[in-house]
C-alpha cells in the first residue's frame, strides 16, 4: 500500500472506530472517508448555527439531523458534544442543563425537565464528562438527574424524577398532582438497555444494571442487579454465580 494510501486507510479507520489490526480498507478507504467527512462537516454547520443560542458553548458542538433543542439559553454545553439525529434537548428548567464534556446524545432520545402544557418547571439534567445517553433513551428530569462522568447506557433506557400522587380515590389521578425526587447516577456506571430508573434511586460508584431491569431503591458501589425490581446479584469483582442468569 502506498504512502497516500496508508495515510487515507488509517484515517478512515480512525473516522469509523476500526482496530489496528482490522483488515485494510482498501480501495473502500476513500469512500469512507468522504462519507463519513461529509456527515461530519454538516454536523459541525449545524453546531456553529445552534452555539449561537445556547447559554455556554466550550468548544466543538456536532449536531445531527432533525435535532430540536427547546429554550436554548437555559442548556450548557462543554468540548465535542455530540446530538444525534433527531434527539430533543429541552432547555426550560430550574437549574438548567449542562453537558459536560465529550457527551453523546443518541438518536432519537429525548431529555424533558418540564411539561409542554399546564406544568409546574421542573429542575433539570447535569451529565458529567465522557457519558452517554443512549438512542432512544427518556430523561424525565423534573427532580434534578445528575449523571456522573464515564458514564454507559444503552439504548431505551428511561428515567422519571416523578411519580403522580394515586392515594386519593375520588379524584382523578391526572388531578392529584405529582413528587418530584432527584435521581443520581455516580460516575462509572453501565445501565443496561431497556431498564428504568425510578425517582429518588441513587446508583452508586461503579455499578451495573442488566438490560430491562426496574430500579426502585439505591444501588450499592459496584453492584450487579437485575430483575424487576431489580436486586443485587453479586459485586463487581466477585466470582460471577447463577444468581444473574435467575434474576433475568
């Protein structure tokens, strides 16, 4: 492979996340490249034209098709934040939203702190640096959601800061209002595809939530729970034992 070629080859690879030792791209090298190069600069377009409105921009803000961002000035964005296609990042809250650093908003997911019609202004979302919400995903962030740094998560999972008052019987549920609890993800967890977290859950340093799990109370550091509800099938560190298989 000549020069220009090896250079071309190991460029796309970096643009698509292929390993060293993946085989050669070839000829498909510059295809790649401009494909990928293109979806890029209009991302980049559309991230000058949104940093515009936003109350603070750090650094390189990518943004894909369809993205909607609703009341701007109330949203904070730190260096290479990432909105996938068609995500909805909705602004009006009481403190605000802030993305840290290196954050992926994914296809199609959505983070609404506050409802659209008659609802009271919620408190909003804080992500830290090199987390992710995964497609698909739903934040619920009317109590506050704070989400640590390193953070994983896969697609679909959801996560209500609320839960509508029932306990009256001769009133409609939609008319008995709602409490609000804050929800913490600390840093360096994995949450599972498909599994709910629900208000006032803190889930420590570390842990592990198996897809489609429903999480109803705190979660240890560094706990493996599964199930719904979800429960703590082992410790991080700890020889693996059946109890996960049991649990799903």
């Amino acid at each position: 492979m000549s020069g220009w070629r090896e250079a071309v080859d190991g460029f796309a690879r970096r643009l698509t996340g292929a390993s060293d030792d993946a085989p050669a791209l070839g000829d498909r090298s510059l295809r790649v490249l401009f494909q990928t190069s293109a979806k890029v600069a209009l991302m980049f377009v559309r991230g000058l034209w949104h940093r515009l409105w936003l109350r603070r921009s750090q650094g390189m803000l990518l943004v894909g098709r369809g993205v909607a961002l609703r009341n701007p000035q109330c949203i904070r964005v730190g260096r290479s934040v990432v909105l996938e296609d068609y995500c909805e990042v909705q602004g009006l809250s009481r403190r605000g939203i802030t993305l840290g650093d290196h954050v992926t908003i994914g296809r199609m997911a959505m983070i609404r702190p506050s409802g659209y019609y008659r609802r009271a202004i919620g408190e909003g979302l804080v992500v830290g640096d090199h987390s992710n919400i995964g497609p698909g995903c739903y934040v619920g962030c009317s109590g506050e959601v704070r989400i640590g740094s390193h953070v994983l998560m896969g697609a679909g999972v959801s996560m209500h800061a609320e839960n509508h008052n029932m306990e009256r019987v001769d009133v409609p549920i939609d008319a008995q209002g709602v409490t609000r609890e804050d929800i913490a993800i600390e840093d360096d967890c994995w949450l599972g595809g498909g599994c709910i977290i629900l208000a006032g859950v803190r889930i420590g340093r570390g842990a592990v939530v198996a897809a489609g799990s429903v999480v109803t109370r705190d979660v240890p550091p560094y706990a493996v729970v599964a199930g719904v509800p979800a429960r703590v099938v082992r410790t991080r560190g700890e020889t693996p034992t059946d109890d996960l298989e049991d649990a799903q």
